[in-house]
C-alpha cells in the first residue's frame, strides 16, 4: 500500500527522531567496530550489510527499534503513534497482562531477575495444586531506592517456580541524581541494597512473614559482560533467624553495559572500608551509651528496674539503637490522597494492626525489645505493636508534629509502646495504635491538698521508662515512673535525661551510610471499593438467607432501604476518622419516611478491618442485638443490609455493615 508524499514524510521524520532518540546510529557503529574486530574471518575483506543486519538482529538491536515503533489505526484509517507508557515500579497481586516497561537509553538499570527457587524445605511434600485449586502462594517484594516492586504469586512448593524480572532504576531524581549516566565507580558509592521480603498468603488470605534479605547487587560492577548470577540463600526471622529458609536464583544484569568494569579487588576494598566505617560510629555510640547508663543509674537506684531501650533487637539478630527506626515520613499527594490529617494516619496504622492481629506473631507480643524492619510492616503487613507504634510517630512527624514513642507498661506491668505528641501550648495526647483512641494527658500533682479535685486518667497506661524519636532519646528521672504523675516538660533535666543530640547523629547523620535500611514508600491501594463492597454485600445476602432458611424462615429483601443506609455508614467512618459527626438528622428523616405508619424499624452498624464475610457474619450473630434483626419475626418483615469499603494504602480498609429491618408487630 503506497502512502500519500505528506505521510511518507511524517513517518520518515518518526522513524528519524526515534532513532535519534535511541542512539541507534552510535549503537550501528560500535556493533561494526566490534563484528569486524571480533567476528570477521582472515580470508574476508568485506562486510557485507548481511552480516551486519545479522549481527545487529543477535544484539536485539533492530528489536528494540521495532518495540519503540508501534503504530495503530484509528476509526478514520489514519495511522498515528502511541505515546510511551510510563513505567510502573509496583505490580498489582495479581496482574491481568504482563505490561512492557519503556527503557530510557540515558539511564542505568538494574535489572534484577528471580530465576527460581529451591531447597524449600517446608514444602517438600506440598502436593502439586491441581487447575483451579486454592493453595497457599509465596511472593516476593523487593524495595530499592524508593522504589517497590511485587512478584506474581506462585504456589508454595520445595522449588517455587518463581520467574519475574524486575527493573530497577539506580539514579533517581528525587534522590538528587540528576539526568545524568552514571559511570562504575559512581554506583560502587550507592550502598544501597536490595531489601527482598517473602511472604507466604495461605488460603484464607492470612499473610506470613517468612524471610528477608538484603542483596548488594555492586558485585555486577565487576562481572565483564555486565551480566552475573547469585544463589541467595533465605533466613527465617525471629527465633529461626539462623534456620535456612529455601535457595533464590538471581541474576543481576546492567543497562546499558558498562564501558569500563570496576576489579573485584577494588569493589571488596569498598565494602570493607564501608563496614569498617559503620562498625566505628556504632563503637563510639556503644561508648557514649553506657556512660549515659552510668549516669542514669547513679540519679536513682530504682532507675534500675524502668524500661529505658537504648538497643533493640530487630529481626536476624540485629541490636541497632532503637530511635534508627524512626524518620519523618511524608506521605506525598499522589500515593496517599487519603492520608491528609494525622487521625486519619493514627486509624491507618490500627487498620493495619488490627487486620493480623489474630496471626501468632515470630516474636512474643511482651518482648517490647523486639523490633522489625519498617519493610516487614509496609510490604508483609506485619509486626506488632511497637513497629507500628515507629511508623505512627514517623507519620506524625511527617505532619510537623513533635512526636515521640513512649516505652513503658500497661496494667499487671505488661510491657507496652505508644505515641505521644507535645502541642505548642504544652498540651499531650497519647496515641494508641491498638485501638485508633487519643488521650489527654493531665498530671496528678501528690502535693495537692486532699480536698482538691485530681484528673482521672482514662488512658491505659501505668509507666513510663523513655521517650524517643529520630533525633532526641529522653530517659524519666522523675521520682516516680507512674504516668499519671509524671510531667512531660522536656527542657527540664531533673524530670527527662537527655541523650547528646550530637551522639545520635553520629550514628546515622543524613545522608551516610546506615545499616539501618530507609523507609519504603507507601503505595495506594489496590482495591476496589465499590467492586468490594458489592462483593460483600451479596455474600452476607447468601448468607442471612441460608441461617433464616435453617430457622424456617423467609426471606424479603428492601433494596431501597439498603440503599438509604450508605449516607449513615459514610457517616460512621467520617466520624471515627476525624471526630467529625455529619448527617445524622437527614439518615433519621430518610428512614422515617421508608417505614409506614404502625411499623418498626431496627438497625445494627459494625466496623471491620477484614474482608471476610464469613468472619464477619459470625460476629455480628455473637451480638444480641444484631442476631435479634437477622432473626426477626412478625408481620410484612423485610431486611436490609448495606456495606461500604473504605481504602487506606497498602491495601488497608475500614469495612462497614449495617444490617436493618423493618416489620409490623403483631401482638
């Protein structure tokens, strides 16, 4: 088919900026250069375009100009070019179509390849599911450098059949990189590493934390061709921090090659001045911290028995100081568009929390010096309350709140972690991650007559030993650790011990290297809040109709009464998000005027953070009140019932049902 002269030379001009844009004629030159030096027999003394067109086909080059060019027709016949899809660093749980990801020619890549795994051992007699069978899956996620990256799910197995690839950018310009290419010897000063987290979902969705580990990826600085394979072996966590997991087969490769190798000499030399260098300041920190110790101890002998938690064991065995786990996290508008007030980020982390709390955790819930890494919390949704306690305070300081985590204990002395905030005018309210609840904190003063009238606290907690966040760590020296009495004026060093300000940015100042790793972003929610909510809603229809069947009952559902109950359950979340009561005369007059005259209208809202319906059902029938209008009897009864799904990132959600009826009683 000829085209027109003004579309041929369209499309010539495409074809040039593209190639241009590729550095397709610079890549020409180097494969002759390379085909003549390297390939061409003696006896030849001409290339012929055969050859070159052969071996410019065997470097995928003429592929790459063929993936860039795409044309489509439109509904008039006309042909245009799409426009670059943007790259996508986080892939859904269970992606529909595997999508190309556009290479940009002027940066480097890390492409990180998961070529099976082996040696799992747990599953060696793990039958083989059969097509269309639910099994338990392992998926990987990977996080580097600000970016986060998710495998397909694959069955659980002694050798898992794990095949992804991922494309890891190692310049970034939010990391104040630039645009430009950077050469060996530049990336051999990113220390960065690849933190991969497994997880294992069985198959009621409950989630398990099965190993991490931190990849250096430099050793492919020094592999000739760019291209280099490791066998990484996986570690339990917690008690089996030093049991082996299973065997992953990466391979590493870089984009575009590099020019010029680094010598493994120079790249070991690297790593060992790096550790040398983070073993010092943690040396030096180690010092300052029993001098400060000594000093406590000397205040008051009773100092002894408080919780001050200077170290922290986090998982493999790890003891880190314990503020390294706080940062000011800002969430950014286009990740977190639902996470603007800091309530709303307080009821993130109890919807987080209390979605796995049913789960055994690796460590005891009382051993408050255990910590995991904030990965484990964001990635596998998990950890307890401590490491959720670390990434509420660093949500609240993202907000430009002073915050701190508060250690100390509740009733019957069980150990316990909080968060505290200090407002302007010297106002403190404690945060609970467990519960989503805030508290005023009012100090009893014991000097007060008896006839004066002491606040009562309505906070659960009984003692305090310390306060931290990323840059203060303060100890209680006040008389008494008892948190109803204490004073949280900071500046006072007779109530608070600081530690040198000086003394914790040594240990990790910003900007050094840390064997800490940094927060992972936080990514948007995967779920689909209408879909869900549907979804629920005819389950939890099934399910009414099945338990009245069961009771000889019929069943009559209101869909228009279903439907008037939404304003009432937005309400709800609005009001448990922001403390903000809205619409609640409208929901009351709408309802009076769908029940006739001479009936009776009952209704039953509950709150979840699991998308169980089963689960949920069994719940709302352990209640009197909610079994009492599922089970109805009398005259014209009809029943309603509503949910709504609220996202919160990470797939996080606050589900809401409200289960109604309306009837004629008939006595």
């Amino acid at each position: 088919m000829s085209l027109p002269p003004e579309k041929a030379s369209e499309l010539k001009q495409i074809i040039h900026q593209q190639l241009l844009k590729m550095d397709v004629h610079g890549r020409i030159r180097e494969v002759l250069a390379e085909t003549i030096r390297e390939e061409l027999a003696p006896e030849h003394q001409q290339l012929s375009t055969e050859d070159l067109i052969k071996a410019l086909r065997q470097r995928g080059i003429i592929d790459d100009v063929m993936k860039e060019l795409k044309f489509v027709t439109d509904v008039n016949g006309t042909e245009r070019t799409l426009a670059p899809k943007p790259s996508t660093h986080f892939v859904d749980r269970e992606p529909p179509v595997l999508k190309k990801t556009n290479i940009d020619p002027t940066r480097r890549y890390l492409y990180l390849q998961v070529l099976g795994g082996k040696a799992f051992l747990d599953h060696l007699q793990e039958p083989e599911p059969l097509p269309g069978q639910i099994c338990s899956t392992f998926t990987l996620c990977l996080h580097f450098r600000n970016q986060r990256f998710r495998s397909k799910p694959v069955p659980c197995a002694c050798e898992p059949d794990f095949q992804d690839g991922f494309l890891l950018e190692i310049h970034k310009d939010s990391l104040g990189d630039g645009s430009k290419m950077v050469d060996a010897t530049t990336m051999l000063s990113i220390s960065d590493p690849v933190h991969m987290v497994l997880i294992k979902t069985d198959t009621f969705g409950e989630t398990t934390l099965v190993a991490s580990y931190f990849l250096e990826w430099r050793s492919v600085l020094a592999a000739e061709n760019g291209i280099t394979n490791v066998a990484v072996e996986l570690l339990g966590v917690g008690t089996e921090s030093k049991v082996s997991v299973g065997v992953l087969n990466i391979r590493l490769e870089m984009y575009p090659q590099l020019n010029k190798t680094l010598s493994s000499e120079i790249i070991s030399t690297q790593f060992t001045l790096e550790r040398q260098k983070t073993a010092e300041k943690e040396r030096l920190f180690l010092v300052y911290a029993k001098q400060w110790w000594r000093e406590y101890l000397q205040i008051r002998p009773t100092h002894n028995t408080r919780l001050v938690k200077i170290f922290a064991q986090f998982t493999m065995n790890l003891f880190k100081p314990t503020f390294l786990h706080i940062s000011l996290l800002c969430c950014g508008r286009a990740r977190l568009c639902c996470l603007d007030t800091s309530k709303i980020s307080e009821f993130y982390i109890f919807n987080i929390l209390n979605n796995y709390l049913t789960k055994e955790p690796y460590c005891s819930a009382s051993e408050c010096c255990t910590l995991c890494y904030e990965a484990f919390i964001v990635q596998a949704i998990f950890g307890d309350c401590e490491d959720h306690a670390n990434l509420l305070c660093s949500l609240l300081l993202g907000f430009g709140l002073e915050a701190f985590v508060c250690v100390g204990t509740k009733a019957k002395g069980v150990p316990h972690t909080w968060v505290m905030t200090c407002g302007s005018d010297g106002t403190i309210t404690f945060w609970e991650s467990l519960t989503g609840h805030r508290y005023i904190h009012r100090p009893i003063n014991p000097d007060d007559p008896p006839l004066v009238e002491q606040p009562k606290p309505l906070y659960p907690y009984r003692t305090i030993g310390c306060i931290f966040n990323h840059q203060k760590f303060f100890g209680n020296c006040q008389p008494s650790d008892a948190v109803e009495l204490c004073v949280f004026d900071l500046h006072d060093e007779s109530k608070w011990k600081p530690m040198s300000g000086e003394a914790i940015k040594s240990v990790c100042p910003p900007g050094a290297t840390s064997s800490v790793p940094p927060f992972p972003p936080l990514c948007a929610s995967t779920i689909d809040a209408a879909v869900t909510s549907n979804e629920i809603e005819v389950q939890l229809r099934i399910l009414v109709s099945e338990h009245r069947k069961d009771l000889g009952l019929s069943t009559v559902w209101d869909d228009h009464l279903s439907y008037l109950l939404s304003p009432a359950l937005a309400a709800y979340e609005l009001e448990r998000t922001t403390g903000v009561t809205a619409g609640n005369e409208e929901f009351q007059d709408s309802v009076r005027r769908a029940v006739p005259d001479g009936h009776t209208f009952k209704g039953f809202p509950i709150h979840f953070v699991h998308r169980n319906a089963r689960r949920a059902f069994a719940t709302c029938l352990r209640s009197p009140f909610c079994e009492e209008i599922i089970c109805c009897r009398g005259d014209q009864v009809r029943l309603a019932v509503r949910v709504r799904v609220f996202t919160y990132p990470e797939s996080a959600c606050a589900v809401w049902i409200m289960f109604a009826c309306k009837y004629r009683s008939v006595l």
